[in-house]
C-alpha cells in the first residue's frame, strides 16, 4: 500500500502558527518535539514530521477503515531529513522525504521494498473514490489500483505502485 503527502512551505509559514502554546502537544510525542526544538530549521522539521504522519495515515485509514485525527498515535521514527518509518496501532509504515525549495513531498509504503515500485502519476489520471479512498482505474482492466493523491498550495502529487 502507498500514501503520500505534500505540504507547501510558504503557505504553511502563513497558515500556521505552530508555535503558539500547546500546538506541539497536540500533535507532537514528545522525542518529536525534541527534534523539532534542536533542528537548525524547527519550521522544516515541523512540515517533514507532519508530511509523515498524514502519507502513513492514508495507509492506515485505507488497510483499517479507521478514520480520525489521531496524530500522536502515528509516532515517527526519524532516521534523517530523508528517511525513516512511522508507527502506529500495531502497524509500521516506511517514510522517504524529499524536501526541495519550498515543498516537502512523503511517501509512505508497507514494505520497504515497495519504495522500488513508486512511481509518480499525471495528474490527469482516471481515478475514483470509494469511501473517500482514491483508486486508478486501469483502462484495459477496468481494474481498480490504489494510488495516493496529495494537495496544498501550489503543488500536488498522485503517486501509486508499480503493477
């Protein structure tokens, strides 16, 4: 399974106070809030730690049919500002991040040999939801595929597995 999530920079700096009091609590475990508090960019660190826990929480929602804001039960497990995983419930789900310019892009998978399977889909792509839960519709199939769509601000990204 794949999830995906993209977050603009310069809109979240205008949208979000994150720093306000209590913000961090709300949403950050606290060896999160520790990365947060010693990055040499908190406000990137914030955006990178947030894109996780939404690509692996359209995982979640998609194996589980559990919908909800739970953020501090998708707890992050950084490895580097590219790389880690995401737990949650029971469930592990693996992380690449990509932060270029003003945009961070995740993509979350269940297995970690799937991240040689992602690839990135026009936008223009057949897709349909079922319980709010986007799919590719194959042509020749007519079969239904799992894919990942993800906006805010300028950018969006649609992201599915290989077949």
């Amino acid at each position: 399974m794949i999830g995906n999530d993209i977050v603009d920079l310069a809109l979240a700096r205008f949208e979000s106070n994150w720093k306000r009091p209590g913000y961090l609590d709300k949403i950050f475990t606290p060896d999160e809030q520790l990365l947060i508090s010693t990055a040499a960019n908190p406000d990137t660190m914030v955006w990178n730690l947030w894109s996780r826990k939404e690509a692996a929480y359209k995982i979640y929602n998609r194996a589980t049919g559990i919908r909800g804001y739970f953020p501090l039960k998708l707890v992050c497990v950084y490895e580097n500002a590219n790389n880690g995983f995401v737990l949650c419930n029971g469930h592990t789900f693996y992380t690449k991040t990509k932060i270029v310019k003003d945009k961070i892009h995740t993509v979350a998978v269940t297995d970690i040999m799937d991240f040689k399977l992602v690839t990135e889909l026009e936008p223009e792509i057949k897709i349909i939801k079922r319980k709010g839960i986007p799919f590719l519709i194959e042509d020749i199939t007519n079969s239904l595929n799992p894919v990942s769509v993800s906006h805010h601000g300028r950018f969006s990204a649609f992201v599915g597995l290989k077949q």
